[in-house]
C-alpha cells in the first residue's frame, strides 16, 4: 500500500522513492533530483519536501551538513512544534514522534508550492502532498466533495482548506496540523502583519529592496542549473536581469508567443533579453499543444484547475528541461506584494465614496442620481450609477462583481439537485475570512493578503509548480522570499500606490535597472488565445465538444446552460465565455481521471 501510494508521488517526474517504517507509522518520500528529505533518528521521523530554511545559526549548518529533516528532528526535540515558527522558505514537512503516537504537519508561510493533504480517521491520520496518494489509502478514500465543486465553479479552483474529497482537507499557509490522542487540530503558526514603517529614508528603502532582491534570487538558485520564465513583465525581467547580474554570464530565459497580437508579448521579452544579454529561448504556441496538453493538466492536480495559463508555463518549463536546467525561477508574487494590479486601484477609487458621509449619500448624492429621467441613456449619469452601485458593495464582495457566477447566476448554471447540497455563500466567508485575516486596518494591504492566499497560494504557485513538475523540473520564486514579503508588509501604502500609480515604489527603485519600456508597459500576463483558437480549431472543437457533452451527464451543470455558453462563445464574446468553457472542459476531464478510473471508496 505504501509503494502504491509513493507511486502517487512519482508517476510525472519520475523520481524515486524513499520508505521508513515502523510500528504504527509508514512514511514515503520522493524528492525531485534525489535529495534525502526523509530521516529517523530513535523514535522520531521526518520528511521534507522543499528547501526550509533555519533561523538558528546551529540548525542551518546541522541542515547544510545533515539535511533538513535531520535538523527538524533535532530542532522538535529542543522545541516541540514551536520549530516551525522559526523556520522559514518553501517546505511541507512532517514530523511523527513514533513512542507517543503525535503527529506535526506543516506548509510554509505563503503555501501554494508544497501543499499537505490530510485526513483523520478512525483515531489515524493519513496525508500526502498530493490528493491522490491520499486516494490509494483505505482510510484515506473518499468522494468527490459537491462544495468544492460548487467553489470551483465560483473560484475556478478549489481553494485550501477544502480539497476536492469529502473529509480530505489542505492546510493554509501558515499553519501547522498537531494530532495526538487520536485527533488534530489546525493552528497558525504565522500571520502577515502590515506595520507601514514610515520612518525610513525612500532611498534607503530602495538600497534595501535591491539587496534583497539580488538575496532572494541568489537563494532560489543555488548551485542549480538555472533559468528564468520570461514574459516581458516587470516581475520576469527582474528575476532574469538580476541573476544575470549574480553570475556575470548569459542566463537562459523561455518566452511563449501567440499568433495573436492582443495576446503576443515577445516583444517586450526581446527588449529584455537584449538589456540583459540573456540565452532567450522562446516557443510559439499552436492550439495543438492545447489540445495534448489538457488530459495531462487533469490528471497532475489533486483537484480541478481552471487557469488556462498552464499551456505556456508548462511549454516554458518544458524548453528548459530539454536544454538541462535543474531549476527555473518564476517572477510571481510581485503584484501582490507591491500593488501592480488594476483591480487594485479601481477598487481604491471605490472606496473614496464609502468616505462621504453615509446621511450625504443616502439623502443627497443617491436620491438626485438616480431619480434623473432617463439617466440611463446619459453616459455621465450612467457612469456614475455604476460607480455608486459598485462602490456601495462591501469589500471584499465587489472584488467578484465579475465573477461568472455573480453575473450568470449559479441558479442558472448549477443542476438545482447540486445546488441544494452546498453553501451558496461559502465563497463569500472564505473571501471575508481571507480579507479579515491579515493585521492591518488598511483596505489596499487587507485586499493583497486576500490576494496572497487566493491569487497566489490558490492559484499562480500550483500553476507553476504543477507544469513543472509535469516537465520535470524544479521551480522557485524569488520575489516570494520571506525577507521580501516583510519587506512589503513595512511599506506605507502611499509608496505602493502613489495617487492610483500602480507598484510605484516597485518600478521608482528599478527606474535605472529595468528597460524603461517595461516599466511603463500595460501589463498583460501569460494568456493565451484559447476563447478565438476554439472557433476555428477542428481537434480543440472536438475535445471541448466531448467534454461538455459528458459534463452533461454528471448532474453538475445544466445541459441548457452548457448549450447556451456554446452559442455565448461562438456568436458573442469568444475571450470572455472561452474562459468558463475552459474550465468546464478541465471539471470534465478531471472527474474522467480522478473518478471515473478511481479505485473504490469502499474501504479494503
């Protein structure tokens, strides 16, 4: 059972797996590139995935010298479960006192690279970094959970705590699961606190940012054989002009292109591999590789995945593993950290109305707006309705006023039999729960936490990480490092956005580094054209046809809905409806290799 489930861990990258057993507990472990994570000293074990950093100076050569998880073993008997809170970096880990039958798992602080699966049952505990492993255990099967369906839809991912199993649950960043006694309880360990350190000289500011930049990416990369993605974007060109800086020589970066010109960005990756002398590969996308690519995105999550932006991550990931890289290095998290988002300052001018006072708008503003005649068909009035209506909904809600279940409404999506089993509104309390979490008082920086765990712990670094994987190679995230994010968290909001200037103080402290094209460019992202390619693309046509044919059977959508959004694509907006095609289409084919082929929920 155990090979069974290591398997689970190695079946993409082909790693091999390591075993430890004893009474009462069994641990398998499969690192990418064969580094012992996986050790057992007397009657304590443990595991790493990952690249956990010690804040003890004794700790961090007894891990350099005997690897991590000899020196969490070490650091839990001096310590308990308290280590964690000192140990910093990307890392799941677990940690199982054998004698005393207690158990510790843990992710680090921003999550979303190394995720834990877990389930107590029967006064047991079964986990795993993937659903799947979980899903090979007796104890650990379960059904497919119709709420984290219901969140997928809203979300287009399945956010942590849930999974897509009933009773499996995922820890949150920042947390740590301690059993004993035949039961565990989940704590944070760790919680981003925003200070807005204003006593800092702004150059200062700028001489630590760049240090800690250059810190960061030297740390990722290591000893490795490393590139960079490359988009063109602020973050990438950073990454990648920044650890050509390091080593002084030409660094591999991988850019993906598109036959489309709202889509295609190559140019700006050429402006910044020009600046940088960097070895540029780049790859231009076909739907072809879309129409390969989808089976296998549904079968490496451990839930349903909707980002469509896995196509060109994987193709990034997979030049470079052809050309012998160990490791790639990402640009993600620096719009969450540093405000480099539209939504951001589109919902910082919302908030100016929620500052007039609430007799004013209620009494004045409101009432003469809207009793205008016809005001609909003036565009100043109109304009202003929209932006007193959007403005008058609480954060966090207005964030999803977009939203395919906001706009379409889930009663007009959802069979009515599934609907009746979920919470319709549990998308609304993970947001505010998200929203409420981080410790300031501030809406920008509790709008970036929120965005912290949905954006990027949900959503960017399992985009990431997975395709990699799936090519087979490593992936770290400089701009995510731990320096950094408290770095962010001390940064006054005025610097962060600078009169609705998006990521000022980011692009203020690289002006002389970066290209000053890129500094000013729109940004755009890793998209891709999916929405047009499906209108006229014979083989995508036919697997999406397929797909939504068999969605139809699942008691999930209604086949009506599924009907009209085909006719919404292909006569109305073929970008907007192609993305809720995707994800309707990695929904179906997730359930065909998860559930369709999986073993039974009866326990053997």
């Amino acid at each position: 059972m155990l090979e069974r489930m290591g398997q689970r861990l190695t079946r993409f990258d082909g790693t091999k797996a390591n075993y430890v057993e004893v009474t009462g507990c069994a641990i398998a472990s499969a690192p990418l590139g064969g580094r012992a994570q996986l050790a057992r000293d007397g009657e304590i074990v443990a595991a790493v995935e990952g690249e956990p950093e010690f804040a003890e100076s004794g700790l961090a050569t007894f891990s350099r010298e005997e690897g991590a998880a000899r020196a969490l073993i070490q650091g839990y008997r001096d310590r308990g479960e308290r280590i964690v809170e000192s140990v910093k970096g990307g890392f799941s880990l677990v940690i199982v006192h054998v004698d005393e039958a207690r158990a510790l798992l843990a992710i680090d602080r921003i999550g979303g690279r190394f995720p834990l699966y877990y389930r107590t049952v029967d006064r047991g505990l079964v986990f795993g970094t993937t659903g799947d492993a979980i899903q090979e255990h007796p104890r650990g099967r379960s059904d497919l959970d119709p709420q984290a369906v219901f969140d997928y839809l809203y979300f287009h991912v399945v956010p942590a705590p849930r999974t897509a199993r009933r009773g499996v649950s995922r820890l949150l960043p920042g947390t740590l699961l301690s059993f004993g006694n035949g039961h565990g309880s989940v704590k944070r360990y760790w919680t981003i606190e925003y200070t807005e350190d204003t006593s800092v000289p702004l150059s200062d500011r700028e001489q630590e940012f760049r240090h800690l930049i250059r810190k960061g990416v030297r740390d990722a990369a290591g000893n490795a054989k490393t590139g960079c993605f490359l988009s063109g974007g602020t973050d990438s060109s950073t990454v990648a002009g920044t650890l050509s800086e390091e080593l002084g020589a030409p660094v591999p970066t991988f850019s993906i292109g598109f036959d489309a010109k709202r889509y295609d960005e190559m140019k700006y990756a050429r402006i910044a591999t020009r600046h940088f002398g960097t070895e540029h590969h780049e790859y231009y996308l076909q739907p072809e590789d879309v129409v390969a690519l989808i089976p296998r995105v549904a079968e490496i999550y451990s839930e349903p995945f909707g980002n469509e932006s896995v196509v060109p991550a994987y193709h990034c990931a997979r030049m470079a593993r052809e050309r012998g890289l160990d490791l790639l290095l990402g640009g993600d998290g620096g719009d969450e950290l540093f405000a480099g988002n539209e939504r951001y300052a589109k919902q910082t001018v919302f908030e100016f109305y929620a500052g007039v006072p609430a007799f004013l708008r209620r009494k004045v503003l409101e009432p003469i707006l809207f009793h205008i005649p016809a005001g609909d068909s003036i565009w100043p009035v109109r304009k202003a309705r929209s932006y007193v209506r959007q403005a008058s909904v609480p954060m966090p809600n207005r964030t999803q006023a977009y939203a395919y279940l906001e706009q379409i409404g889930a009663e007009n999506v959802v069979e009515p039999d599934l609907l009746r089993e979920v919470d319709g509104t549990e998308p609304e309390q993970l947001l505010r729960e998200a929203y409420g979490l981080a410790r300031t008082t501030r809406m920008l920086n509790r709008f970036l936490a929120m965005d912290l765990r949905f954006t990027i712990a949900d959503n960017d670094l399992p985009k990431v990480s997975r395709m990699c994987e799936l090519a087979g190679i490593r992936v770290g995230f400089p701009l995510l490092s731990d320096d950094l994010v408290e770095f962010a968290s001390r940064l006054p909001i005025h610097l962060k956005m600078k009169r609705l200037r998006l990521r000022w103080f980011f692009k203020h402290a690289l002006r002389d580094f970066l290209p000053e094209v890129i500094i000013y460019k729109t940004k755009h992202g890793m998209g891709m054209p999916f929405g047009l390619w499906l209108r006229t693309h014979d083989p995508l046509q036919e697997l999406v046809r397929d797909s939504l044919e068999g969605l139809k059977q699942r008691g999930i959508i209604q086949p009506a809905f599924i009907d009209r959004l085909t006719v919404m694509h292909q006569e109305q907006h073929a970008v907007y409806y192609g993305v809720f095609v995707w994800v309707l289409v990695q929904l179906e084919q997730w359930i065909r290799h998860h559930e369709d082929a999986a073993p039974s929920t009866a326990a053997s």
